[in-house]
C-alpha cells in the first residue's frame, strides 16, 4: 500500500474535524452582573451566568467564593437557582480590604457537584470606603474543589468555543514549518545532484507551505477579531508571520524571474534554504523579544496548563500529523504535474 | 503571479482596515452561541484555501493539456 500515508493524512484530518467539534467545554461562569457597586462593609448580590451549566435546586452542592488573592477570600452567605444558568449569589463583604489599595478586584469561583468548579476573573471591583486595611473577616478556606466529569476541553473566558481552533489555525502552522523543511532539503539535493526533479519538488513543497502560512494568516486575523478585538493588531508574531509570507513570496518571484531555467533552479535553490533559515529567527525568536498577545511569547505563559489539556492533546497532535501528511499530498500532486510539464517541454525541446 | 501578489497585499492591506469590516450585528453574530461561529469561520477559510489549491492545480493541468494537443 504505497497511498497509505494519504489515508492516513486525510483520517487524521477527519478525526480532528469530528472529535475537535464533537467534544463539549467544560461547563463555565460567562458573565457576572451586579446591579450596585461592591463596597467594604455593605452586602452584595452577584448573578452568575453560566455557559453549558446545569444548575440546579435540589440535587447540587453549589459553594461560591470571592477571592482577592491566594490568601484571601470570602464565602458567600446565600445562593440562589434562578434558571439552569443563572444562580444569585450573595456575599457580605467585611468593613475591612486585605490591601492598601482603593480598589481591589475579587474572582467569583462557583463550585459545584454537577458542573465542577468555574473562575470568572475580575468578577467585582471592591471599594474601600473605610480606608483602613487588614485581613479581619477574610479567609484562605477555598478547599475540596470538584472536578467536572467526563471528556469535555477547557473553558476560558475569552477564547469560550474558539478553543478548538487550536486544532485548526495552530497545526497550519506546524505543518508549514514541517513543509518548508522538506522543501528546503531537496533544494539542498538539487544544489547537490543539479538534477532539476528537486528543484521541482521543492518549489512544490514551497508553494503548499505558503499556501497553508497565508491561511494560517487568515485564520488567525479571524480568530484574532473575536477574541483580541481587531483582525490585525500589529501583534509581533502576527507581523513576524507576514514577513515570513513575503521572504517565500520573493523566492517565487525570484525563481520566475531568470529566461535561463538551469540559472533559476540554482539561486531559487539557495535563496530557499536561506528563507528557511530565518524562519525560525521570524517566528520563534523575535516574538519571544518583546509583548505579543501570542501565547508562550513576550512573558505570555505558553499553551499549557489551563489551556491546553490532555484532553486537547489527544485531538492536537493528530490534528499537526494530519494537515502536514495532507499538504504533502497537495505538494506530491504539484510536483508530478511539474514533473510532467517538463518531460513534455523536454520532448518538444529533443524533437525541434 | 503578479496578480496573486498584488491580491494578498490588498488582502492585508484590508485587514488592517478593521473600520471596514466593522458590523456590530456580525459581531453580534459571531459572538453568539459561545463563539463557535469563528471555529465555523476558520474551517470554512481553509476550506476555501483547499479550492483555491484546487483551481491552480486545474490551471495547470489545462496548460499541459492544450500544449499536448497542439504538439502530442
């Protein structure tokens, strides 16, 4: 079975479409609502609307906290079930900040037997009106958290179901760098042998890399406007990527540009090993310089953790295996219809 | 090629332009439903970039096509 890598590629693919749509989030607290300001020493209600939650009267053990910091929180003194996701929680805040500062904001943390524990960061900012500052009245008694059960991936406040587009917008980008090293070493063949089948298959492979960095560029700037506010925030990486875009675009112009075919399979060949060389400098290394909103760049925590969890594993990787073995194929069909134009040119070349 | 080139700088070009994409409803929209609309949009764009491939791929294979007729 030669075609097996094929099969392979698209059941990868088809594996992470499925299981990387099919698997639900972990239920989650959406949104926080109050209807006055939170004070020191006054009461407050906050209502808690939920994402995919199950909230319910009578068969839950539902425990909520409003937290300022690691040591310091408060447990609520009454919650209430409005709807399915909707739940009235209400606190008595102490007359008293833990901090100096005017203003501190708590997290609202939801436990719950059913949904399993939820943050919603910044969920009240509390006012000092008092001004004086000491612990009395705060605890550090958040304990016995309960773990959702059952296959589901993280829930994020921001990113909510755009999560799964890790399995979609990242592998792009995976199977590009994958591509172009492919492409660059049979550029390294050609230079080596000066036979022109590689110089063909690495302009192949160039062009499904390009294709899948440019969408990897549009699902990025698609991804980028509901979650970052704007297609295009001039973020580094994001920057960094279109450079990249252009140094490959130049090896094609580049490699069009010469009458003598022998010339321009050569210095295309070693313009593309030095587009590949920077790569790495573009999209791993300068973006890690300065802020980016990128994960795991510019003091960014990488994806890991809360973000990426086993569960998002076992759909990822497939996913990064399947779209390379995928733009192989694309690239494998270029090249023999390359490889075919030339035989035909050859032929007519011999006959003339 | 040229033309390719000259679409994609327009292509960025426009996507800096974020006034011009600017809809409140289309934000409405895309932010329903947990915003699972934007995983829809990014795999209907990848979708569109295979098609593309599709179309060059064609392009080619027409060219092969009429030079085999003209001289096979």
């Amino acid at each position: 079975m030669k075609h097996w890598w094929k099969i392979l590629g698209v059941l990868l693919m088809i594996y992470s479409i499925v299981a990387g749509l099919a698997i639900p989030l972990k239920p989650g607290i959406y949104d926080a609502i109050t209807a006055s300001k939170a004070i020191t020493g006054a009461p407050i209600d906050i209502v808690a609307v939920g994402y995919l939650t199950k909230f319910d009267n009578t068969k839950d053990d539902l425990r909520a906290w409003l937290k300022v910091d690691n040591e310091h929180a408060i447990a609520s003194t009454a919650i209430k079930v409005e709807s399915e996701s909707r739940l009235k929680v209400s606190f008595d805040i102490p007359n008293n900040l833990p901090s100096a500062d005017k203003t501190v904001d708590a997290a609202l943390i939801i436990d719950s037997k059913k949904n399993g524990y939820s943050i919603f960061p910044s969920a009240v900012f509390i006012k000092n009106t008092v001004g004086t500052n000491s612990a009395a009245g705060w605890t550090n008694a958040i304990s016995n958290m309960t773990q959702h059960q059952g296959m589901s991936f993280p829930y994020r406040n921001i990113l909510q179901e755009t999560i799964r587009n890790l399995f979609y917008h990242v592998p792009l980008w995976f199977g590009m760098m994958i591509i172009f090293l492919i492409s660059a070493i049979n550029s390294g063949r050609f230079l080596k042998t000066k036979n022109s089948k590689f110089d063909h298959k690495a302009a192949s492979y160039a062009s499904v890399g390009t294709l899948f960095g440019i969408l990897g560029l549009v699902t990025g700037a698609i991804w980028a406007k509901h979650t970052w506010g704007a297609y295009w925030s001039w973020d580094i990486k994001q920057n960094m990527s279109a450079i990249a875009m252009l140094v490959y675009l130049a090896y094609f112009v580049l490699r069009n540009s010469f009458e003598e075919s022998e010339q321009s399979a050569r210095i295309g060949a070693v313009y593309n090993i030095f587009a590949f060389v920077t790569l790495p400098m573009l999209l791993f290394v300068i973006p890690r310089l300065t802020d980016s909103l990128h994960p795991g760049n510019g003091g960014n925590p990488g994806f890991g953790g809360e973000d990426l969890d086993n569960n998002m594993r076992m759909v990822f990787y497939p996913a990064i295996i399947g779209f390379t073995l995928f733009g192989a194929w694309m690239a494998n069909i270029l090249y023999r219809l390359k490889a075919v134009q030339q035989r035909l040119l050859d032929k007519a070349f011999h006959s003339a | 090629m040229k033309e390719t080139i000259s679409y994609i700088f327009t292509f960025l070009f426009l996507l800096t332009q974020n006034s011009l994409f600017a809809q409140t409803a289309h934000d409405a929209f895309m932010r329903s439903n947990g915003k699972i609309y934007v995983v829809i949009g990014v795999l209907i764009s990848i979708f569109i970039g295979l098609v593309l491939f599709m179309v060059i791929m064609e392009r080619r294979l027409k060219k092969l096509e009429k030079e085999l007729n003209e001289n096979g």
